[in-house]
C-alpha cells in the first residue's frame, strides 16, 4: 500500500476503511479489519449488506441516467473509490453525465483522482466538504452542475452519521430546495427491522470504536426524508428489493438498509 499523507490516523479504526475492507478492498489497515471483523461475528450479513447497498447505488443511478434521463448527479458522502463508481455507471448509460462527489475524509480525499476521471463528454468533480455543510455542498456544486436542469442528489448510508433527527431533516431538505422540478433524491440507510438485536449490538460497537457515532432509523423515518416527492416504484425497500434482477428462488432476502428513489415536482 503506498504511503498515506500524514493527517491519516492509521491507529483508530476508520468508517471508510471498513466499508472498504467489507467489500473486498485493500485501502484498509489491521485496525480497521479487527472491528470489521468484531462486527462480522456478530451478524456475517454485514459484509451482504454492504455488497446489497453498493449494487443499489448502481441499479439507482442506472434507473436515473438510462431511464429517467437524469444528466447530473451530487453524490454526497462518496467514500472510498470501489468498482462502478456513480460517474461510471452514468456515464456508461450517458457519456455526457455530469458528477460531483462530496466527502470531508481525508482519506478519500487522497483517493479522490480515482474519481475524478472522466469521459470526454462528461465531467466529474470533488468537493472537500461536510455534510453538515450544505451551503458549502451547494455553493461548490455550482462549479459543475447546471441547476437549471435536473439534478440527482444521492445519500447513500450517510445520513446515519447525523445522528439528530431534525438536524438530518434539515439538511435534506436545504440541499433538495436549491434543485429544480425534476430533480430525484436517490438514498438509503441502516435499520434494525431485519436483525434487530445484532444491528442494535453492531451500532454499540461501531459508536464504542472511535468512529463517528451513528444512529439507526426506522424505514418510516427514511421515508420522511422524501416528504414532498414522489417516491417512485417499490417505495422505501430494503435495498436488495429495490429493482433487484429476480433470483431463480425468487426475491432476494432483505437486509438491514432500506431506500428509495423520489422525484421532485
């Protein structure tokens, strides 16, 4: 692994790096494996809900540039580069796809030229920012995005961070109020309505790790996130259920991360 800038903590373990060692990658370190290891012993789902919610954020941003003709997309709370990143899938459905990714980690923003390739039609772009911050998210998008037109603004499993409720409403609805008519809310988060004592456990350990605590939320309490848009077909699903190609034993099993996909009027 090539050396990482100083300002990278490697000794506490690291929300990015886990998600990234859950999926098979390799921008991770031996802290970061413990917990993410704790946590698989506890519910081994964890490492298919992690697969589940990064083939979501493909089959949603496939939806949105092949079908709904949407061009431009905000991708707050990026992570670390993996396979099929947004720009990727939207600009393999639209070359002229326009991307803006978001994220105050400095991890990911060392990995950061891994998302900032390009199709020569379209265009991609990095904000270092918070998601508390969604003056600054806006304010930098503007550099890239055009919002006169549609504008896909997705939150994929990072609203749980903000682990006060009004205060993640309110963020989500600063940031939809500056996107036209047309614009889409594509996003998910974690549950406890699949395994519910083992997720509450795996919240008490990830909160106890050094990591930015989080909080696990209701799918009636993801659905308020979408009040005022039209939540497009099959509603807030676990996120294996949202458009899944069908197994031959039929409906995938759901896991504890539930979404949806909303259109604004």
């Amino acid at each position: 692994m090539t050396q990482e800038p100083p300002d990278i903590d490697t000794s506490v373990s690291h929300v990015a790096r886990i998600w990234n060692y859950w999926l098979g990658g390799k921008d991770n370190y031996e802290v970061d494996r413990q917990v993410g290891d704790q946590i698989l012993q506890m519910l081994p789902d964890v490492a298919r809900l992690a697969r589940a919610s990064r083939m979501f954020l493909n089959r949603a941003v496939w939806h949105l540039a092949a079908e709904a003709g949407v061009r431009q997309f905000l991708d707050v709370g990026t992570g670390l580069p993996t396979v099929d990143n947004t720009h990727q899938v939207a600009q393999r459905a639209a070359p002229e796809s326009r991307i803006v990714y978001v994220d105050h980690d400095p991890l990911v923003l060392a990995h950061a030229r891994a998302l900032l390739t390009s199709t020569p039609e379209g265009r991609t772009d990095y904000i270092n920012a918070d998601l508390r911050e969604p003056d600054k998210i806006l304010a930098g998008a503007r550099r890239t995005l055009d919002f006169d037109r549609p504008i896909a603004l997705m939150l994929m499993g990072v609203m749980e961070f903000i682990t006060d409720d009004d205060e993640a409403y309110s963020i989500v609805r600063r940031l939809l109020e500056e996107l036209p008519s047309g614009s889409y809310l594509a996003m998910y988060d974690g549950t406890n309505v699949v395994h519910r004592e083992a997720s509450d456990q795996i919240v008490e350990v990830w909160n106890s790790s050094g990591n930015a605590p989080l909080v696990l939320r209701s799918p009636e309490q993801i659905a308020r996130f979408f009040d005022g848009l039209e939540i497009i077909e099959p509603g807030v699903v676990s996120v294996t259920r949202w458009r899944p190609e069908i197994p031959p034993g039929g409906e995938p099993e759901e896991v504890d991360a539930f979404g949806a996909v909303g259109r604004k009027p």
